[in-house]
C-alpha cells in the first residue's frame, strides 16, 4: 500500500451529472515519513500547496510520483487520479494539475472505463 492524501475538486460527475464534492486520491508529495507528522491522510484543496521534506532533505525532489506518460517541466507534474463523487458515491477519475506541489487545477472527471490514455493506470 502506498501513502496517498485527498484533494476535493467541486465539479459535475460524470456518472449522477450532479455539480458535487469529488474526493480525488493523489500520490503527490505523499510518503508515510514526515517532518511533524507524516505527508498522508490529509485533505487538501485547488490552490493549496501540500507540504514536503525542505530543500536540504534527500527525499526532497521524490515530492513527483505523478502517472504522465508525458515528462512534464521542472516543477510541475500531473496525476490522473482514483476519485469518488460525494453524492452518489460512484467512483469516477479525475486529472489534477500541480506547480511546486501547489494544486493549481483540474479536469473534469470522468468514468474509469474511460481513463485518459495519457496515464498509467
């Protein structure tokens, strides 16, 4: 099992077509170590930044653990994510867009059966 945080994205659902709370799992900057506390099992939103090891840690540039199959600029990464929608419960993916481990994005989700090709399952 792998460590994972949750970005809630407001958007229609692809399956009941309702405009819900759609809870994402991520990847980025995840990991059961920590500074304080680890960097998992938090909720986080579109615009937030997530926070990491500082510059002087080793596991510092390992904050990148998104699906593209596309090698995307320095600093930047995009995962396609495993998500449910909060109103009917269907589970659905989503694409979320990251700069230096602020979320800065999304596109709408959609049906897994339709997972965007561009990304590793």
């Amino acid at each position: 099992m792998s460590a994972y945080n949750q970005i809630v994205i407001h958007a229609p659902c692809p399956h009941c077509g309702e405009i819900s709370d759609i809870r994402c799992q991520t990847h980025v900057a995840s990991s059961f170590d920590g500074v304080d506390e680890r960097f998992c099992h938090h909720t986080y939103h579109i615009g937030e930044t997530m926070p990491w090891f500082d510059a002087q840690h080793p596991e510092c540039k390992n904050w990148k653990q998104g699906n593209s199959k596309t090698p995307l600029p320095l600093g930047e990464e995009t995962e396609c994510c495993y998500a449910e929608c909060l109103s009917c419960q269907k589970e659905c993916c989503a694409i979320i867009h990251f700069s230096q481990r602020t979320i800065t994005g999304f596109e709408l989700p959609g049906k897994v059966e339709n997972w965007p090709a561009g990304f590793y399952k």
